[in-house]
C-alpha cells in the first residue's frame, strides 16, 4: 500500500508536523510505503510530485485549512480528515483507508 499525505494547520507549526510524524509512524509500522508533504507556516515541505500520485492507493488531505494545489490529487481516492485526529486517531483513518482500497 502507497499513502500519500499532506498536513496543513491554521497556524502551520506543531500539528503540521505532528501529524505528519503520526501518518509517516503509523504506516511504516504496517510496512506501507509513505510520503508527507507539509504546507507549514514555512512554506510547502517534502513535496509530492506527479510520480507520488500516479503510484498512490490513496491520499490523506487534512481539512482544517485549504490545501494548496489539491488538483493533483484529481481520481485518486480521498481521506479528509481533521488535524487532530490525524495525530490521535491515525490507525483508525488508515483501518478505514485499507477497507476502501481493498473494495476497489
């Protein structure tokens, strides 16, 4: 399984990286490959880029802020989810990523 992510906050610091941390745990902790970008108060950090997307299952997007350049991320399938609960209900979001993909 491939997960890709991006993680943004409203004031782009602690939860952006936080749950990055979170998802990026999480999944290599079930052997799944990952990648996260942040969109933090730096800027945009570890960027996806087209070749992420085209071999992703699916996309984590947090929803508490807009995600810059979402367009990317067009067919393929899409979690929303909020900032807090990427960081304290991560197996929870990636148990419900497994289901859907696997009834692709």
């Amino acid at each position: 399984m491939k997960i890709l992510a991006v993680t943004a906050c409203p004031s782009g610091v602690a939860h952006t990286y936080m749950s990055a941390e979170a998802i990026v745990k999480k999944c290599k902790d079930r052997g799944w490959e990952v990648k996260v970008e942040t969109q933090g108060s730096i800027g945009i950090e570890n960027a996806i880029t087209a070749d992420d997307v085209k071999d992703a299952d699916a996309v984590i997007l947090t929803k508490d802020m807009p995600i810059k350049n979402e367009e990317r991320f067009q067919g393929k399938l899409i979690a929303r989810v909020g900032i807090s609960d990427a960081i304290k209900k991560t197996d929870a979001i990636l148990n419900k990523i497994e289901t859907m993909v696997d009834k692709k």
